[in-house]
C-alpha cells in the first residue's frame, strides 16, 4: 500500500449528502475482474449524459457539464469535498478504487458510513470526519477562490488552508500508523508471521484432520 | 473452566492473538473462492508480490455467472466469460483447486463445501460471499468477508475481527408436515427483523433443530444473514457426523476417528449464557410467503398483505408494495405468478428437490406460468436426482432442468426477471431488482414453490400432504 504523509491538492466541491456507493460506482462495473481503471466511471451517471458499460471508452462520451468533476477549474483536484454519510449503501470496495484511480486522495466530510470509512484505508485513502461547520466554510472559500487548495498533514493531524489557518483532525492511532507506513492491514499481520506460523503448527497438529488438503 | 457456548469454543481455538484494541487475529481453516468477489483479491496479491499462506486451504468454484443450459456454447456474455476465465487462470497460476465449468463437482460454492466434505465441523471458514453462514449447520465457524479480506486471508491465513455477541434462537416442539426449515427461517426473520441479529453469532437449537437433515439446517443458516448476523451456528449431533462421513475430502481411518472425538465436543455448555436467547414453538410455525421487499416482510400462507403497524417503517412498507403491485388486505393466496424458480444455495439440495418433486408428481405446470425452472445446487446433486429419476418428474410437469449454478438468484447470468414479472422462488433476497430489473420476488420453500407452479398461486402445500 501506498505511503501517507501529507498531500498539498486542488479541493473539488460536491454539494451533497448520502452520496451512496452506487453512485460513486454503478453496478454494472462490478463485473470488472480488476481494482485499477475505474477512474473514467467514477460517479457515471452524474458525469455523463448517456449510459456507461465497463470497458468503455470514455473519451467521446457526452459529458454532464454541470458536474462539478467536469468544470476545467477542478481539473487534477485530489481532495474530495462533501457533506454528511458519504459512501453509503452497498459495501462494495470498488467505491474507494474508483475515487483513488480518479486522483482522490483525500476525502472531506461531515461524516462517512462505516464501511465504506474502513475501505478507505485499506487503500492508502484518508477520509476526514470534520464539523458541519468547518465543511461550511470549506465549501465557501472553493467558491471564492478560483484553484483553492489545502494542505493535509497526517503526521501533526493538521489540514492548513492558504489564509494560514490550521484545521486539526481527529483519527485512531492504529489506522494513522497503518498510513504513515504504507502499511496495510496484511502488512500488518504479516508483522505477525512467527506467531501465526507457531499458531498454525500447533493447530494443525492438534487437529490434523484438517491437514486433508482438496486437490 | 466457565461454560461457553458453541461460538466461544470455535473462536478460542482459532485466536492467534488479542490486539490491544480488543480484536483478534484469527486462524482461518478454509477459504472458499468465487469468481465475483476475488480479482481483486489476486490482482493485489501479485501488486504486492505476496504467495497464499496455505494453498491447500483455499478451494474455487464458479457460479455466479455461469450459464445454466447450453453450456457446450461457452459463455456468451464477454464480461462474465472473462470473470470466469480469470478465476482459472488466478487459481491455475497459484496452484489452487478451482472445479471449473466441465468439472463435475461445479455447483453453488455454498452447496459444494458441505457435499465435498471441504466443509468440516469445528473449521474457521470464509468466502467472499455473505452466504457463508449457510456452513455454520454443521458446527463451524463461517462468515462471508469483503474482498480486501478475501486478500488478506489468501495471504496470511487470518483476519482480524472483533468478536460477536452470543444469541440462542431456540424452537422447541416439532415443525408440522408440510412445514420445512425454510418456512422456520423465514417466521424467524419476520419476527426479529433483518437487523434482530446485527452484532451476534446466532446459534440454533431445540427439538425442531435437532430432528432436521443437514439440508434444512444448511437453509436455516444459510439465510441467518438475512437476520443481520453474519454467522449461523448449529451443534454438532449425529446427523451432522453421519452427513460428513464418507464425503471426498472429509478424513478417512485414523484421522477420521480424531475428527469425530472432537467433533462431539462441538456444542455449548449446558450452563453456558447466552446474550440472549428467543424462543419459537415450531408447532405454530405456517408456511411462509415473502410479500414485500425485505426478507422480514413475510406472512403466513393464510394471512393477508398486511397493513403497516410500525409507524417508522410505514415509508418502506408502502414503497415495497408500490413496487410488489400489492394492495393491503389481499389474502396470500391471491398472489399469482409469471415465473417459478427452484434453486439458490438455500433451496437446491437434493433433499429440495425430493420435496418438490414428491408434490409436482403426475401433476402439470399451470398454463398462466411462462417459465418454471430447477436449477439443481451442484453436479452431484443434479446426478443424484437424475439418478432418482426426478428430472423426468420435473420435465413431465413442464418445468425446465438446468446445469447448476446461481442463476435467477441474482441475475447476473441470462436467468432473469423481466420487469413487473412475478416470481415464486427459493432463494433468499427479494430486494428490488435482485431477479432482474423490476422482478417482483416472493420467497418460499421448494414444496410452497412447487404448489404454487401447479396452481399458478399461492396455494398451502400443507393439503398435499393430507391423506
Ligand atoms: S445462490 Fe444466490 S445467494 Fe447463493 S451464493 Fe449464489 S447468488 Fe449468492
């Protein structure tokens, strides 16, 4: 898993809440046997006119011009900006593979559904639970300030805005540590390797029925 | 020593570690594989350079996407054709058992491990599918995981979870003839609803448990999911060693003699406490018809489409009958169909089909139904019907007789529902679409669906059994 440290990034407003995991990520492109190349479906339905099918070309379809991923100012955005229960509805992890092929890096919201939250990280993502408040004012300054950016830094838990402001973040001590190390969970477990191996020997032994292999 | 319950005594013996944070590392004994849910998994296996753990533990089997008749054509859809042919080339490529489509051992990954004997009593299992519960009847540990965990256990063997709560569904008395598990599992739902088991391992006991086939309890856990538990749990007894015995890869001689002795450790403690326990007397238990869009909207076959008497749900229940094109106050018996479909890993056992074909006998499909199918659970079952002569039963009556897989159980093959049509089915989940864009589903027993094909409508099955 990829390393997270800090990110400085061009912020992309989505004005809503509930925004479900099948919006993010359609199910006809669950068929998809791979975890890369769903960046040019991300949020389908919203960011094009016609319907999407996976494996398709993207490139000549109708946009929605509307969509705030389609307005040249947010071209390259890498934190995601929103409102409350971002990633509700089905647990697919597709959701989080498509906003980190997209470019997200980093998403912003009042609050998150639990699973999708935990994908997150088990993909090198960092979602961050700010007050409905702050997530006001964000919303304000990418309004009024063309090409608005923010740095977010994981180690001293700070997100510091152009103006100089500093917004501190909260987050689990283990998730942190996971990210700061690119450490994903089986990296994690692997940490563990002699006591599973020791684990496993005696189980196996114990029970050696279980050592009947299927071939 | 304190008493522990069945669960207690599976998680112990499978703990690694404890995390500070109050998780476990548990030891996984079997991974089950399906085309679905596992790319990914590969594909982050290779990215990171990383080996299976234990390539003996994991075993593969397409189903979801398979087609179930015309099979010598190859698959026709290229999206599913590649999600099967990636799953023979991850598993080839690391040396992992997979029964392929030619295979006659493919079938339903739930209805597999158990025929196979890959299944074992007192095992850790998992798979990348919620449905993984349906193991639990024979006394393991089993729950469905997401796919990052389906990478996770191919490489380290483990999975760090937080430990569930203990809940005792206990249904005493005798079930009534006529009357199955499905029947019980679905009085069971309706009455705790799909989130009555949110947080706990759900063990089932009492007489009427006791006295079911392995089939029926594997239909009792299967759909214990649908309750919001995501692992069903079921004693060890005699019926599940006499089940186990004998299958391809259940232990033989000596190694045989050491499973069973443990084997019949695996039960609860009489004084063992559970979290909470909820009792049903099974000689109230009707048959069961799903009339809306969540598993817990069901009735007994004499009932009516009911009235919403929840006001927090009411929003929900009039959706689901909008969308089920019901009206409150309609008697059960009322509601007619389009399709009837006997399959999924609840209903496909051969013991299913024995039901269904012991009421179909000599009797005809309904002339208002457009498509009556049997998809047989795995290869050995649909041989073993063959074999007892129950596909000429079902073909006889006008039913079709297909290869086994999951079909119109989801949909992701060709076997669906057209929009507004009406479907009789064995399966597990009516939500909105499940069968097929704008299918309307309604869940029963393999006898019930069987009834209602003869009768193109609800009908109580329990008649048939009379004289
Ligand atoms: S039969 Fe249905 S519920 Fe069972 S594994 Fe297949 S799709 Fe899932």
């Amino acid at each position: 898993m990829q390393k997270f440290t800090s990110l400085t990034g061009l912020v992309a407003p989505l004005d809503r809440s509930n925004v479900d995991t099948d919006a993010i990520i359609p199910k006809q492109f669950l068929k998809s046997i791979k975890r890369s190349g769903f960046g040019p479906y991300l949020f389908d339905e919203w960011r094009y006119l016609d319907h999407g099918e996976p494996g398709q070309d993207c490139s000549n379809r109708p946009l929605n011009t509307d969509f705030v991923l389609n307005q040249d100012e947010y071209k390259g955005a890498s934190v995601l900006l929103t409102r409350s229960n971002f990633g509700c509805g089905s647990s697919r992890e597709h959701a989080p593979w498509a906003l980190l092929d997209y470019g997200f890096q980093v998403i912003l919201a009042e609050s998150f559904a639990d699973i999708f939250y935990s994908n997150c990280f088990k993909n090198g993502m960092l979602p961050i639970v700010l007050p409905a408040d702050e997530i006001g004012e964000l919303f304000q300054a990418t309004h009024n300030n063309q090409g608005f950016s923010l740095n977010v830094d994981l180690q001293t838990q700070k997100i510091t805005l152009p103006s100089g402001k500093e917004i501190e973040f909260e987050l689990d001590e283990y998730r942190k540590y996971c990210l700061l190390n690119g450490l994903d969970e089986i990296g994690q477990t692997l940490s563990y390797k002699e006591e599973i191996q020791a684990f496993e020997k005696k189980h196996l032994e114990k029970y050696s029925w279980l050592m009947h292999e299927v071939h | 020593m304190s008493a522990k319950t069945l669960y207690d005594k599976l998680w112990e013996t499978h703990e690694v570690r404890r995390n500070d944070d109050g998780t476990s590392l548990l030891y996984i004994d079997r991974q089950l594989i399906h085309e679905v849910t596992s790319p990914q998994a590969f594909e982050g296996l290779r990215m990171n350079q990383r080996a299976p753990w234990r390539t003996g533990a994991n075993v593969a089997v397409p189903d979801h996407n398979i087609p179930t008749k015309d099979r010598e054509k190859g698959i026709e859809d290229p999206v599913s054709k590649l999600q099967i042919d990636t799953l023979a080339s991850n598993t080839r490529n690391l040396g992992i058992t997979n029964f392929d489509m030619s295979d006659p051992r493919q079938g339903i990954v739930h209805v597999i491990g158990p025929e196979q004997g890959i299944t074992l009593p007192g095992m850790t299992i998992v798979c990348g599918d919620s449905h993984t519960s349906t193991h639990g009847a024979l006394g393991a540990l089993a729950f469905g995981i997401g796919t990052s965990e389906v990478e996770h256990v191919l490489a380290t063997q483990c999975l760090v979870q937080a430990k569930s709560k203990n809940m005792l569904v206990r249904v005493d008395g005798k079930l009534r003839r006529g009357v199955s598990a499905k029947d019980l599992i679905l009085a069971i739902i309706g009455q705790i609803g799909t989130a009555g088991g949110t947080g706990y391992a759900i063990e089932f006991g009492g007489e009427a448990i006791r006295d079911m086939s392995m089939e029926g309890r594997m239909t009792v856990c299967n759909m214990t999911i649908e309750a919001g538990a995501r692992a069903g749990l079921i004693a060890v007894d005699q019926i599940t060693i006499n089940y186990v015995k004998g299958r391809n890869f259940a232990p033989a001689g000596k190694l045989w003699e050491a499973a069973k002795s443990y084997w019949q450790t695996l039960h609860s403690d009489d004084a063992a406490i559970y979290d909470k326990v909820i009792v049903f007397d099974a000689a109230e238990i009707k048959p069961m018809v799903s009339w809306g869009t969540s598993p817990e909207m069901v009735a007994p076959v004499d009932g009516i489409v009911p009235l919403s008497v929840d006001p927090a749900k009411t929003e929900q229940h009039n959706n689901a009958l909008k969308y089920m094109g019901l009206k409150p106050g309609m008697p059960i018996e009322d509601i007619t169909f389009d399709k009837v479909f006997i399959g999924s890993c609840t209903n496909s056992r051969i013991e299913d089909l024995r039901e269904a074909a012991r009421i179909i006998k000599g009797r005809k499909v309904a002339s208002s139904i457009s498509l009556a199918m049997v998809v047989p659970g795995s290869g050995p079952v649909k041989a073993q019907a063959e074999a007892e002569g129950l596909d000429k039963i079902f073909l006889n009556a006008g039913f079709e007789w297909r290869e086994p897989g999951c079909s119109m159980c989801l949909a992701m093959n060709a076997d669906r529902l057209e929009p507004g049509e009406r479907c009789a089915s064995t399966s597990n989940r009516n939500f909105e679409g499940r069968q097929g864009q704008g299918g309307r589903t309604h869940l029963l027993s393999p006898a019930m669906a069987a009834a209602a094909a003869i009768e193109g409508h609800i009908t109580d099955v329990t008649k048939y059994y009379e004289a």
